[in-house]
C-alpha cells in the first residue's frame, strides 16, 4: 500500500515553536508520486520556519540521502548520493512575486504547506542530466546492444555527415 506523498507542514505553528521537523522518505513515497524517473530511494528531509515580517515565511529544508533512477543505458537502477539545502519563501494567497521561482502561495489563517513536490524536484534538479552507471557496472550485454547501435547510427550517415562529424 502506497504511503501518502505529502509533506505538511503548519507555517505558522513551526514559525512560532522554533522547532525542526524531519520526515523520511522511503520507496512508498517516491512510489506514490505521479512521477516514473525515480523509482524510490531512502531520504531525510528536515525542515524549519521561519516568519520573515507579517504573513511571509522562509521555509528551509536539508535534503540528504540516496535516491535510484533507470540507467539511461541498461534501464536498471542506478543509485545517486543526494545533498541539498533548499529555501523557499511562503506568501499569503496572491502576493507572491511572480519572478521567484523559490517562491509559494498559502491561504488560510493557519496556512499549511505541502513540500513533497519541491522536495522531488530539488531531487531530480541535483541529479545529472544523462544518469548512467559507471563504466563497466551496466549489464553485460549492454555494450555489445550500445555499440550495435552506434554503428547502426553511423551507418545512416550520408558521406556528407559522416565527414561533418569526423
């Protein structure tokens, strides 16, 4: 049974107690996300408010773990140390700028923040572009698959490319 994928946290209640949550993340959560690049994963996610000036927060988060995507080559798991600290800021409804990408809306009295999408995307964000085991840790058919295809791919080159690339 799939975890709840959601990262509540009470603005105003953290703000005033000082404390720090931590939550951890396991492949329940990652599994429970409307997402398929991570197929799960073991994270620690602690967070702290802080009111900056009458409705406005700061919400910072330390993001620390591992987390396993598909090798772009094998497609099987390939795991990845994750390390991140991460800072948005939290505006009542309305009045957030529109050109901060750290930036959050929150209704409400005692407003609630979700965290698990910007969470997952500091995750995926930290994260190489081209996600490939190390060299010689795919399977063992992968290089003979991965080099077929890269002479397939030279073989369609006209003369013209194939004198471009060279």
């Amino acid at each position: 049974m799939p975890s709840d994928p959601h990262i509540q946290i009470d603005l105003a209640a953290m703000a005033k107690s000082g404390s720090t949550a931590s939550y951890t993340l396991d492949d329940a959560f990652f599994g429970a996300l409307d997402q398929e690049e991570l197929t799960g994963g073991q994270i620690v996610v602690e967070a702290s408010v802080r009111q900056k000036y009458g409705e406005v927060y700061e919400v910072r988060c330390h993001i620390e773990g591992e987390v396993r995507t598909p090798c772009d080559r094998c497609l099987e798991d390939v795991t990845y140390p994750v390390s991140i600290d991460e800072t948005l800021k939290v505006f009542p409804e309305g009045e957030a700028p529109a050109d901060d990408d750290m930036a959050r809306e929150c209704a409400g009295r005692n407003p609630m923040l979700d965290l698990a999408w910007d969470v997952y995307e500091a995750i995926i964000l930290s994260l190489p572009m081209q996600r490939v085991h190390n060299d010689g840790d795919c399977g063992d058919s992968v290089p003979d698959i991965y080099l077929r295809e890269s002479d397939d791919e030279a073989d369609d080159l006209t003369d013209d490319e194939a004198d471009d690339e060279a």
